[in-house]
C-alpha cells in the first residue's frame, strides 16, 4: 500500500524538502495553503516536484478547514509545518504568531482525535523554547523559558502535542529542531541576507550588509538532513519528542566571514552593524545535544556551519539549487 502523507506549511523550506523526501520513499504527497490556487508553491518548482503534489486549500485557524481536508486526503501521516516562522517578525506580529501556530496546531490534533483514524502526526518545534541556556547544550530534559512571541507559540503548541498524545493516544511528536538552513531560505532571514549580501559584492556591489548582534552563537544545520529527522520520528515504534541539531554551536560573525571568505573577500570591509536591528530579547547561544536522535532514531547531521555557508553560496552563485 502506498503510503500518503499530508504536509501543511508546504511552500516552505522544509515543507519543499519534505515533500522531495517523501516523493522518493514513494509516498503520495499532498500539501496545503492557504488559497492554493493563488499561492506560487516557487520552492516546489525549484525542486522540480510540484506536478507531483497535490495541493489543497485549507486554513489551519479553521477547525472545519481542518477537518474537510483530513477526510478528503485520508492521509496515514500528517506534518504541521505551518504558521509563521520568523523570531524577528512575532515581535511585530505576536497575535498572528500565536495564533497561526497554537490554534493551527490544536485544530489538526483535534481533527485527528475526531476521525479515529490511526494518523502520525509530527509537529515542528523550536530551539528557541529553551530561551537563553548559557553555554550548555539543551537536550529534551531541558526546562523550556522562551524569550519572544514565537518561543512562546511554539512552546504552547509543543504541550499541545504532549497533552493529546498522553491523553488520547494519538501518535505524535514534536521534532525540537535546531536552527537549520538551505538555498530555500528566504531573504528575511539573516543567514540568507549574509549569503545574498557575499554573493552581491562578489560581483560587484558596493552596497554595505548591515547587521544587528553578530555575537550570537547558533547550532546551524542543513535543511534537507533535518527533515529526514522528521520522517524518521513517524517510522518509530513509540510517539516521542527530540532534540535535532549538529551539537556544535558557531557565531553569526563565524558565519559572516566564512561567507565572504567562500566569494573571496574580506568580511570587515562590506558588514557595519546597526543597532536598530536588534531585539528586544535575543539568545546569546544556542546548541542541542542530538544524543536522543541518533540513539533511537539512528539520525545525526552530517553537515556542519562551514559546509552550509559554502552549499549556500555556491548555490546562490549560480542562480540554482
């Protein structure tokens, strides 16, 4: 039997590299958005797959929504991708923050428990639950004490899981990912406006990059490992949470001048740092220890920030994945 899995947040970059990953095990894909007809799916042409899924309409704030596309898909696996995914933009838009992830979250749990049907849900998590852990590496005993709008949302919809999996038996789990990356990655996030940024004064531009903290020390993966993670977590025999992430942490400066190194340029001569960037609260560092994942699951990252950062710009210098 072929297996056929639902991936909402699909047009994004792990819902993309998901949906490659699951086209390759054979799975029937199928994904959703908001308005399907209107939405460009422009990571599913990238990777070249978007004939091959099917694409619906659904609002995940909508429990009607929610529970039409479950009973048209009948799908064995469920991935919540969804929700608004910017650290950043939750301090501007914290009401669409929480409630695109918790409500979305609680409305494809509550779908599930009210079909019955045996569906494997996985949900993503965040790094940034743990909020400010000094220089310690978080693992899945850790205490969660988010410190922004988005920390909070995801904390919530983390317990969310919890509670209907202990409660009602439903078969899931939150995958805690670490920061990861990949050519996907649009250009409000920092590590693609850096590679963007190289890439440009690479070929000529006199532009300055201009920064907020490079301080800041992240564990960073790469995007197409990491959703191999999530998959993994539905193939187990036990619904649980992990921790997914590479267990080395690395500073955003690392990052920068690791860039402009790969395109052959001094770092220091393109990058000022604004203060206006800054927010209001930020981690000072972040890293996972990954020990749980590759015991139980047998996942551990290959790729480490070097590798990344060079995938990334080469990528960008070429105008293709």
């Amino acid at each position: 039997m072929t297996k056929k899995a639902l991936i909402c947040g699909i047009s994004g970059q792990d819902g993309a590299y998901l949906a490659q990953l699951l086209l390759q095990k054979g799975y029937t894909v199928c994904g959703t958005s908001r308005d399907a007809q209107a939405s460009s799916f422009r990571n599913l042409i990238r990777l070249g797959i978007k004939d091959q899924v099917k694409l619906e309409s659904a609002s995940l704030n909508d429990f009607r929504s929610v529970l039409q596309v479950l009973l048209k898909i009948q799908p064995d696996e469920v991935y919540n991708l969804a929700g608004q995914s910017s650290v950043g933009l939750s301090f501007e838009q914290p009401v669409e923050t929480l409630e695109s992830i918790t409500i979305g979250t609680l409305n494809l749990l509550e779908a599930i428990r009210f079909t019955g049907a045996p569906i494997r849900f996985y949900n993503a998590g965040s790094s940034e639950c743990f909020g400010d852990i000094g220089d310690c590496a978080a693992d899945e005993m850790t205490p969660f004490r988010p410190r922004s709008p988005y920390a909070v949302a995801k904390s919530a919809a983390f317990w969310e899981v919890a509670n209907y999996r202990e409660a009602y038996g439903i078969f899931a789990c939150s995958g805690i990912l670490f920061n990861h990356d990949s050519p996907l990655r649009p250009e409000r996030f920092v590590t693609q406006k850096i590679i963007a940024a190289a890439c440009r004064m690479a070929k000529g531009s006199s532009h300055k990059l201009y920064l907020g903290n490079i301080s800041i020390q992240r564990d960073w993966g790469w995007a197409p490992e990491y959703v191999e993670a999530m998959y993994l977590m539905l193939q187990h025999d036990q619904p649980d949470d992990y921790v997914i992430a590479t267990g080395e942490s690395r500073s955003l400066e690392d990052f920068v001048k690791e860039a402009f190194a790969v395109v052959g340029l001094n770092w220091e001569d393109h990058v000022s740092t604004d203060a206006s960037l800054l927010r209001p609260t930020d981690l000072a560092i972040s890293r996972g220890n990954p020990t749980k994942a590759r015991v139980q699951l047998g996942w551990q990252a290959q790729y480490k920030m070097n590798d990344i950062v060079r995938m990334m710009v080469e990528s960008k210098m070429q105008g293709e994945i």
